[in-house]
C-alpha cells in the first residue's frame, strides 16, 4: 500500500526522497517491489487450476486392454508343450480377437496326437489277437512323432504369424494346412498297413483273419479313426478360414481388440 501511495504521489515521493529523516532512497523502492513480486508468484505454485481439475474429476476413467502386434508376448519362455517346452505359447496375450483361432489351431494339435495315439493302441492290441507284423507298430509309432509335429509346427506358424503380423508366415500356414487337411483325407478313407481307413471294412475277413473279436474290435477301430480323422479335416479347413477371415480383415482400431474394462 506504502509503494502504490507512492506511484500515486510522485511529488510527494520525491520530496520524501530528499527528506534525510525518512532515510528512503529510489533503489529501496525498487528492492521492496520485487520483493513483493517474488513472494506473489511464490505464493501461486503449487497451486492446482480449479477448473481443469473439476473437467477431469468429471470424465468417467477407462482403460483398454488393447496391445500392438506381438507387444508383450514373452517369445523367449518357453512353456508349451507342456511335456516337453519348445515354444512359449500364452493365449492371455493376445488380443481378444485371436484367441478363438489360436485356440482352435490347438485343439487342431491336440486332436492329431490323440489320434495317433489311438491307432498305436489299436495297432498294438490287433498285433496280439490276431499277429499283425511288429513293423506296423514301428509305423504307427513313426506316425505319433511325424503326425503330430507336422500339426505343431503349422499351429506356431499361424500363431506367431498372427501375434507379430507376420504375412509370411500366415501364407506359409495355409499352405502347410491344405496339405495336412488332404493327409488327414487319406487317413480317413485308404486302408495301408496301420493306417485303419474307412475302406478296410470291405477287407475285413482279408485283414484280421476269421477272428470274430479281431474283426469286431477292427470294425470299432475303423470307424473311430475314420470319423476323427474326418473331424480334424473338417478343424483345419475351419482354422484355414479363420487364420485368412482374421488375417485379411484386421480390426481397424485397437480399442475393440480386447474388451475395455472401467478402471
């Protein structure tokens, strides 16, 4: 108040200046304003904007669960399968709309080796009731291991390539699967050794003899084998139209790659 009565005076000021009693010179007004300026500005940090903080209070908070193309996916730990890990598979870390398809391609996997395994156990109980050559275990064994790695590999291929949005390997995928899906024709239908296709049942007498418990457990053998090798067809002509539906249409925003979830 003492320095703006001063501006407002200036003649007042100056003789003032000049009076030795009051002892004020021109710099000790200029010390005690900016002083007063520094202790105004000191005074307003800290200080939150009232309105920007009522605007933000007020807007509803969500988060979305929506990641990049292979972000996150710790490539480097390997978990899967679980008997023997070679690849790191998580299908928590994908994107929502991958994770049916992966998990079909699995499931594609998991069906080949259950089939396989099945016609090791036929193959092996036929060996005993009717004789059958212990070269066909050896192919049926053969068969566990080639099968089933084939479909494996075809799985990583399509779920890496679709995780990193690799083309490559997506194209790579179809093709491999094509040709899993005319095997596992061939396998439902051609008779060969220990390959139990649907078209033994005409040579049933030829093939276990005349054994009745021989033919009535092949006959069971046939059409089991038969009717899953068809079902794995029928999965990975599926996954094929999948992997291209996912791969050719992408989502066109990340938001709706994972569903939001108010935080």
């Amino acid at each position: 108040q003492e320095l703006h009565q001063r501006i407002r005076n200036p003649l007042q000021t100056t003789s003032r200046l000049g009076d030795p009693e009051q002892g004020a010179t021109m710099s000790d007004i200029l010390k005690s304003a900016a002083a007063a300026a520094l202790a105004q500005k000191a005074s307003s940090v800290g200080k939150p904007a009232s309105g920007l903080e009522a605007m933000g209070g007020s807007l509803p908070s969500l988060s979305v669960r929506a990641r990049e193309p292979g972000m996150g996916i710790k490539w480097e730990d390997f978990n899967y399968p679980v008997c023997c890990p070679l690849i790191h598979f998580d299908i928590t870390e994908l994107p929502f709309r991958l994770r049916k398809t992966v998990r079909l391609l699995n499931i594609s996997f998991l069906l080949t080796t259950f089939i396989c395994a099945v016609n090791v156990v036929d193959t092996v109980v036929l060996m005993g009731v009717v004789g059958l050559p212990a070269m066909w275990v050896v192919q049926s064994l053969l068969n566990l291991v080639l099968l089933p790695t084939a479909q494996f590999g075809t799985f990583y291929m399509a779920y890496r390539g679709l995780a990193g949005s690799d083309m490559l390997l997506v194209h790579r995928f179809q093709f491999a699967q094509l040709t899993l899906c005319i095997l596992g024709v061939v396998c439902a239908t051609v008779p060969y050794q220990c390959i139990n296709g649907l078209l033994r049942l005409a040579f049933m007498e030829s093939a276990w003899g005349e054994v009745p418990s021989a033919e009535a457990f092949g006959a069971v053998a046939v059409i089991v084998e038969s009717m899953l090798w068809m079902f794995s067809v029928c999965l990975g002509l599926l996954n094929l139209v999948q992997v291209r539906r996912v791969n050719v249409l992408p989502c066109k925003s990340g938001i709706y790659s994972s569903p939001p979830t108010a935080r």
